[in-house]
C-alpha cells in the first residue's frame, strides 16, 4: 500500500464537495488528474469509495469510514507539524538550567526568567541550584544546557558571556565600629573575624574574593565556613563576623546587616551565561541568552 497524504485530501475535498469540478478548482488542479488520482487511492484501499454517475458524485458506506478516518490523519499530521514548528521555535519544551544561588538575586537574570515565562509559558524551565565548579561536568555531559555561574576556570569544552560585572561588597553588623563608614579598604577588615564559604562546597565567589583578598596581602581570619550565601548573611547578622558578597544580595533586606562599598576599583564579580560548545544550543536557549543580552544592553544605557 503507497497511499500518500495527497491522496487523502484529494479524497477529502471530493468528498466534502461530491463534485471532481468543484473538488478540483479548490484543489487548483485539473479534473482529470483528481480523478486519476481518485481511482489510483481506490485501488490502494481495494475498495469503491465514492459511487458516481453522470450527474452525481456519493460516498459509499466504506467511503464515509475512510472520509472520518482520512479527517483524523490530516487532523493528526497537521497537529504534528504545528508541535514541531514550536519546538524548533523556541515556544515549547524543556530547557535545563543551572544556576549559583546568587543568580536570582541579580535583576538582570530575574527580569530575563520572569520575562521568558510570561512569553514563552509552554516551555518547562527546569531551574537546578548548584555551585559554580559544580556546573561543570553536567554542562559537559548534558544535563544542564545553559549555567549561570561566576566567573571561573573553564575547559576547553564549554563557552561563554558576561552577563553582569557587579561591586564586592563588605557586610558588617550594624553595631560593629565599621558600620559608620561610608566606604572601607580590605586593609580595614584584615584583623576582623571573617565568616565565608567552605573551601570545598565548590562556589565561584570563594576562589574569586580570595584570591582578591590576597593580591592585597590579606589572610582572611575566617572563623565561620558555610555552605550557603544566605547563611553568610544571618551569621554576620548574628554578629558572628564580617564578610564580603556581590552588591546584588543587597536585595536581601536584613535591619541587622551593613553592607558598605568597598575603595578598591577591582573588587568585583561576574556573572556569566555558559554553554557547552559540542552542542547546539534549543532555541529555547537561545531566546533566555538574547533575552539576557538584551537586558545587559538596558542597563549600560547602549
């Protein structure tokens, strides 16, 4: 059997005009090769399907079966086709994302989620928190298809863009003596109690603020390792110590928590958007990394 989607809607439009005339001029071909055609699905099926006279064209009882069946097929491919069209599009899925937990914090990925969502609400965003070094190995493997992560060592294998440079911060008690400045140094938080990140729990922000803390000559005295930013943030709240965060934990409103400027030029961090380069990127991927770019180009005002 070779019956062919143009036969069906051949079948189809004769079917529903019982006229090859009429069938054939909404078809925009010619009579007799609709009735060739016609004659060739019959003979696929091994049945008549329609019963014609001179003056009239019906269906036969296997013709009525075969013209519900033949809707349903189209109906189905069409269906099919739409499905894919929006999947290569961008407009449905899934898109694997991993992401530090200080990415929500920073407007620029927020605005870019929360506006992905809105547009594109058929899309599964699977949002997975974990470390920067952690990112590594299942972008490499794909389990994640895009990271947010901080500026890191990466291998050869994945690539890259900016998606925010933002201030160090330093973060001290309300009532700690340093709490009345209006900026300090590091030298200022040298000799300080220092709550941070366990050196094995893997996050970017641990390999970037100290190392920055030693091309000063600081040993930080830390007396706190966490595991977690938001912990950091209650311990000095506790007035366990001081430490030092991105600027956009800001946004985590604590009465108890100074956060203070700090002097050097080069005490900053990058978020970055990371991919694998041996994959394609979904479409879906693609539109969060315009969207992301597009809303870095709002904030420098280009």
């Amino acid at each position: 059997m070779n019956i062919e989607l143009r036969h069906l809607r051949y079948f189809v439009a004769v079917a529903e005009e019982l006229h090859f005339g009429r069938a054939a001029a909404r078809l925009r071909i010619s009579q007799p090769p609709l009735s060739q055609q016609i004659q060739i699905l019959e003979q696929q099926v091994g049945a008549r399907l329609l019963a014609r006279t001179n003056r009239s064209v019906s269906l036969t009882a296997a013709g009525d079966q075969f013209l519900l069946d033949a809707r349903q097929i189209l109906s189905q491919v069409e269906s099919a086709a739409a499905r894919a069209a929006r999947l290569h599009h961008g407009e449905t899925g899934e898109l694997r994302i991993g992401f530090t937990s200080s990415a929500p914090f920073i407007k620029t990925v927020s605005d870019s989620l929360s506006t992905f969502r809105r547009s594109y609400p058929d899309v599964h965003l699977q949002m997975r928190e974990i470390n920067t070094r952690a990112q590594i190995a299942p972008l490499n493997e794909g389990e994640l298809e895009l990271g947010l992560m901080r500026n890191t060592r990466l291998p050869d294998t994945l690539d890259w863009k900016l998606v925010l440079r933002e201030p160090l911060m330093a973060m001290v008690h309300r009532d700690h003596p340093l709490a009345q400045c209006t900026a300090i140094s590091l030298q200022q938080l040298a000799n300080e109690p220092f709550v941070f990140f366990d050196p094995h729990v893997g996050t970017g922000l641990y390999d970037d603020i100290i190392s920055l803390l030693q091309r000063h000559d600081i040993t930080p005295f830390i007396t706190q390792e966490v595991g977690e930013a938001m912990t950091i943030i209650g311990l000095v709240s506790a007035g366990l110590g001081v430490s030092i965060l991105p600027a956009s934990f800001k946004r985590v409103r604590i009465s108890e928590v100074v956060w203070l400027p700090i002097e050097e030029p080069e005490a900053q961090s990058e978020m970055w958007l990371v991919w694998p380069k041996h994959r394609e990127l979904s479409a879906a991927a693609l539109r969060i990394s315009a969207l992301l770019t597009e809303s870095i180009t709002r904030l420098k005002g280009i």
